[in-house]
C-alpha cells in the first residue's frame, strides 16, 4: 500500500506524552494532598470537640459525677460540662443538646460552650446564666439554629439543687430507693426567641440520691418497627440500677436502649451524666 503524500504520518511526540504524564501525577499528588488535608482537619476537629467534654470523672466530698457520651456520627451537636464553682461548696453542671446534626451543629455547640465557659464558674444564678446564653446566641442570629440546655446548681454542704430548663428532655431525673421521677418543668430554648425569662427548680436531695441529666437521644431512640424508647423505659432502667455507681447505671441504662433498638442505627447523639450525693 502506497502513502498519500499529502496525507500527514501521526509520530508519537515524547515531549506531549512526557507533559501529560506529569500533569496527571501533578493531579494524583494535588488530589492526595488535599484527602491528607481534609483527613487531618477532620480528626483535629473531633479533637477539639472531645477537649469541650470533661476530662473524666468528678470526686468531691459526698459526690461523684460521671457522664457516657456517644455521638452519632464524627461530630456531635450535644455538650456537657461540670466543675467546682470557684472555691465555693457549689457544683455547676449544663448539657446541651443543639437542633441539627454533624458537622453545623459541632460548630453551634462550640459557640454555646464558649459563652458559658465565660459565666458560669463566678456563681451566677442559673437563670442568669442561661438567660445570658439566650441573649448571646440571638445576638449571633445563626438561621435555624438554637439548643435546648439544662443548668444545675447543686450545694455540696445543704444538698440543695437549683436547676433551669431550657427545652430539653427528658428533664432531670430523681433516682433514688423510693422510685424514679423527672423534676421540673420546661422552657425555651436558647437562641429561639429574644428576652425569655427562665424558672429556678428547686429539689431537697439526700444522701443517696441520684440525678440523671440526659439529652433526647435516648428517648427518641426507636426500634425497626418506629416505637420510640421513651421516657417510661428510662425511668424503669434507672429504677432497676437505683444502687448501682453511676457508671454501671450509666452503662446499663445505655444498654437498655441498644437492647430495645437491636439493629436500628443510632440516629442521634446520646450523652447523659450522673450525679451521686453520698
């Protein structure tokens, strides 16, 4: 067969196939840079958001407090904090629950967590304080967004407890040999509406007793079939473990729940804390 001389011959170009080769190598290298990137940024995230927890359990005289914490996914809208009120016979604790999930409701609860790191350890009435979270997160307006949080305080030496109820439920619950019952009422949640005022509950505790505080995870928590946990099975789990530590009560009220889910996902964040008066 004859060539057409007017017809050109295609020869392979080195330089164009050499180019091309390092274009998409620089391509590969880019596309792992920027997986390592976003990899790395996600686990320093999750750290960050596991450093707004409690370091661990909390030991004073005639109390301890525990807490179980399970996220739904990598990141959690819940938080949770307790501590010493300054050099006071006061213990403060708040949880919180954030409307949403993943990764928009992690950074909500940060700015949250940060308000209330900035208040609640000078003593302030726990109405005060979740007043001033309520007037701070509408100052922000973040669009849909608000978290429903209690804030307890408990006086170590009278075994008085105050608390305030910003929306969540289930509320505190008393645990002790005559039976379990939630305690207080409701209210807004911070960050829904300006200028909401918030009721003090008080609760006469004695030795033994316990409180749960837990967010909606729990109760809302559903088996295949739909039906929610609810808060009559919490309150039969915790009557069942009335003398148990708080961490065996938190672990088998945790139980409780996957035993009555069986293979449905978790589909919400769970975290509960335990205070036991001794």
């Amino acid at each position: 067969m004859e060539l057409d001389p007017f017809v050109p011959v295609r020869q392979s170009d080195p330089l164009k196939k050499s180019s091309h080769r390092s274009l998409m190598e620089a391509l590969e290298i880019e596309q792992v840079t920027v997986e390592t990137f976003f990899k790395e940024s996600l686990e320093e995230a999750f750290h960050i958001q596991q450093a707004m927890l409690p370091t661990g359990p909390l030991r004073l005289p005639n109390i301890e407090v525990r807490y179980k914490y399970r996220p739904a996914h990598v990141f959690s809208g819940d938080f949770l904090d307790y501590f010493p009120i300054g050099d006071s016979n006061f213990l403060g604790l708040y949880l919180g629950d954030v409307v949403g999930k993943g990764m928009p409701a992690a950074l909500y609860a940060a700015l949250a967590v940060g308000t209330l790191c900035g208040i609640h350890k000078r003593g302030e009435s726990p109405d005060s304080v979740l007043e001033f979270l309520n007037r701070r997160l509408g100052v922000r307006n973040v669009g849909g967004r608000y978290c429903s949080v209690q804030y307890a305080v408990l006086d170590r030496t009278s075994r008085h407890l105050r608390f305030v109820n910003a929306g969540l439920n289930p509320r505190p619950i008393l645990i002790n040999a005559e039976g379990c019952r939630e305690m207080g009422g409701g209210g807004f949640p911070c960050g829904m509406f300006n200028d909401v005022n918030y009721d003090v509950y008080t609760e006469q505790l004695r030795a033994g007793d316990l409180i749960l505080f837990s967010t909606d995870g729990l109760i809302e928590a559903h088996d295949l079939a739909g039906e929610p946990y609810g808060i009559e099975r919490l309150l039969e789990a915790c009557g069942a473990n009335w003398s148990e530590p708080p961490e065996i009560l938190l672990n088998r009220v945790f139980q409780s729940v996957d035993t009555f889910t069986g293979a449905e996902l978790q589909r919400d964040d769970m975290t509960a804390a335990v205070i036991k008066l001794a």
